[in-house]
C-alpha cells in the first residue's frame, strides 16, 4: 500500500509496536470492520484502512505508544505514562501528520495492551512535538476507563514544553480514554474534535460515547432521521452554522443550570421563541426578568478582554437596524466565557449599561467587551434590573 502523501515515518522494534498494531486492528474487527490495510509493526506511525459494517470506507494515522505503570524515582507512586518517541531524541520539532481532505484521521494515543485500554491526547496540541514527551496520567484514571468504558479528563501542563513554539499553547489538555470496545468510537471522535479547544474537546468526550449509547436506545431522533448516533452528531460537526448552534443551545442550558442553583433564584426556564431572549427567571420570587445569553468569541484583545459579537444573524431588508439589539429587549445579559476560560462561567450586564449603536437610534452596538463593568454574581444584576422597573 502507498502511504498518504507527506507522512514522515520512522523506524520501528517490530516486536516492542506489535502489541499496538494488534490491539489496533483486533479491536476494529471486533466492532465488525473489515480490515482493508493492516500496517507494517515496523515502521510508525501506523497506517490502518477499514470498512465499517456500514460500507464506510475510513483510516488511521495513529501515533501509537506502550501505556505503562512503570515506578519512577521523583514521581508519584500512582502514575501511569507514556512516551511520544519515535528514533533519537534529537531535540527538533517533528510534525504529526493531519489529512487536509479529512479523509485519515490521527491519533495520538498510549496504549496498555494488557489491561485492555487505550488513552488518546489531542494530536493538534502536540503538533509540532519533540521526542521524547512523557504523558503522564493517573491510577484513577486508568480504573475510570476500565469501569466506565469512555473517560475524559483535564492534563495540566507541567512548566515550559514544546507548545511554547507553536501557536496552539493551553496550559491543560483534555485526554480521552477508552477500552477496545470504545477504539471505533475513539476514531469517530477524533474525526469530530480537529482543532477544538481543549473545553469544547472535553465536553464533546463527555458527551460522545456515553450520549451515543443511550440515544441509539431511547432517544426518538435517531428514529425520526432515521440516522445513527454517531452519523448525528457527525453531521453536527461537519456543518458549521449548525454546530454553532448547538454551541449556543449547550451555553443557554449551562447558563440555565447555574442561575438555577444560585441562590436567591426561586424560578428559572428556558424560553423557546424565535429571537426573543433565552431564559426567564424570578429573584426572591420577585416579578419576572429576561435574559440574554452570549457567547464571546475565542480570541480577546490584546488587553485580554472577552469580546462579543452583539447582533442578530439576520436582518429585515426593509430595515438593517433590526440586526441590532435595543435595550428594552431583555432585562440583563449574560456572556458565556468557555471559549476564552474553558470553563463554564458567566458574566451579566444590563443592556442599558452597554454603548448605543451609532446610525440606528434605540439600537446597541454589535462590538461588545467584558470589562470590568460586568458582574460576576448573577444576583447583583437582577438587583439593578429590579431597581429600574417602573
């Protein structure tokens, strides 16, 4: 078989990445894939072409490394690790091949043949990488993926690495890990999470594996489309306007989970009605406030200010104004703060607080900063918003 074009590869112990290879290709023929290519032990990274029981036609370009729980002085006894190394350690940066017609998917992953499991790092972050990296991960991680068959969770950077000479510096990752019934789902998965920040990495795992199990059982979608789990939540990924949306449905629901256990809050739902606010909530039982939810846009200023891009998606033709929000819309708005922290956490502002939209009068302008204007708590805005009722 010809390799894709630009893979760099390197040599190999055979006997030492058989185990991989093994694990690999058993596990995809146990999810009922016909093997098309199965790689050479010798030279990595390993090259996998597959049918799927649906005709699907995919492959693999995995980074595939021995996960061991191998004692090391100065390190935690609970600690488990592998190593990102392929030949000598020649301090260079080494590019992890990505598909640019996204018909190969990569992994970066450490694999325990013996305990059965597999755990998966983000290829893009590490990409470029030196080798040799040490991932390490935890005694508890490894029980949770045995248990649990799917399990995601945070890395924090140990110090300077590698990812200060590239573009894409998080100080944590989120790492995936899955038995050999989850290897399919891994591919799926990784497929779904090219170039997702590490928060939106993590919340597509939690979601991912254990969504897709309980919807192919209960959910009447998957009937009504007539679509499995996962081609859905494909289909979510690979249609930007749609997955955009989906974004803003999860941080209206994040918003509503949170008002919901502030206290104080005696009310809180979800509203459903094209372009109206999202929620609706009452303080101490007091008459009921609207609110707007927000997401800011990834990158800040360059003072570090999360920005918000304030407006409608469409307009009237008759009116190009009614893009724009007025302040008697909705009672307070809140601003999502996960693409820029990675965390679900909200800001709040009433409208009347922010800048008049210059050329439409009664109109907010669509260029909005978080500053130091926005509250943090949720009940100090629906004070403000309840002082100026009539």
């Amino acid at each position: 078989m010809t390799l894709p074009l630009g893979i760099r590869t390197y040599g190999v112990q055979a006997a030492a990445r058989q185990p991989l290879v093994t694990f690999m290709v058993d596990s995809l023929k146990a999810a009922g894939c016909r093997i098309i290519h199965e790689p050479d032990p010798s030279s990595a990274p390993f090259v996998i072409t597959f049918e799927t029981q649906a005709g699907e036609r995919m492959g693999v370009v995995a980074y595939a490394f021995l996960a061991t729980r191998t004692p090391t002085k100065n390190r935690p006894d609970d600690e488990r690790s592998f190593q990102i190394k392929y030949g000598p350690d020649d301090k260079s940066l080494h590019e992890l091949w990505q598909d640019p017609l996204g018909i190969y998917t990569t992994l970066l992953i450490g694999i325990d043949p013996e305990e059965g499991f597999f755990v998966a790092a983000d290829p893009e972050v590490h990409n470029p990488t030196r080798f040799f990296i040490r991932l390490e991960f935890k005694d508890r991680h490894a029980e949770a993926i045995k248990k649990e068959g799917w399990h995601a969770w945070e890395r924090q950077s140990r110090g300077p690495r590698h990812l200060l000479l590239t573009e894409r510096l998080f100080e944590h990752e989120t790492l995936v890990g899955g038995t050999s019934e989850a290897f399919l789902d891994l591919i799926r998965f990784e497929r779904m999470a090219v170039g997702l920040s590490p928060g939106d990495r993590h919340l597509l795992a939690d979601k991912y594996a254990p969504a897709a199990a309980a919807v192919a059982a209960t959910h009447p979608l998957v009937s009504e489309f007539e679509l499995e789990p996962d081609q859905i939540l494909e289909l979510i990924a690979g249609a930007r306007r749609l997955k955009m949306a989906v974004r803003g449905w999860v941080a209206e629901e994040k918003l509503r989970e949170t008002l919901a256990n502030t206290p104080g809050v005696t009310h809180c739902e979800r509203l459903d009605e094209e372009g109206g606010p999202d929620l609706r909530v009452r303080w101490h039982d007091g008459p009921p406030l609207t609110v707007e939810c927000k997401n800011v846009l990834r990158k800040p200023t360059a003072a570090g200010l999360p920005r918000i891009d304030f407006q409608r998606t469409r307009a009237s033709k008759q009116d190009p104004c009614s893009r724009y929000y007025a302040a008697d819309d909705f009672d307070v708005v809140a601003g999502c703060l996960h693409a820029v922290t990675e965390s679900w956490e909200f800001r709040y502002i009433l409208p009347a607080s922010l800048n008049p939209r210059v050329g439409c009068p009664g109109k907010l302008d669509n260029k909005v900063l978080i500053d130091g204007m926005w509250l943090t708590d949720a009940g100090s805005a629906f004070e403000q918003a309840y002082a100026g009722l009539p």
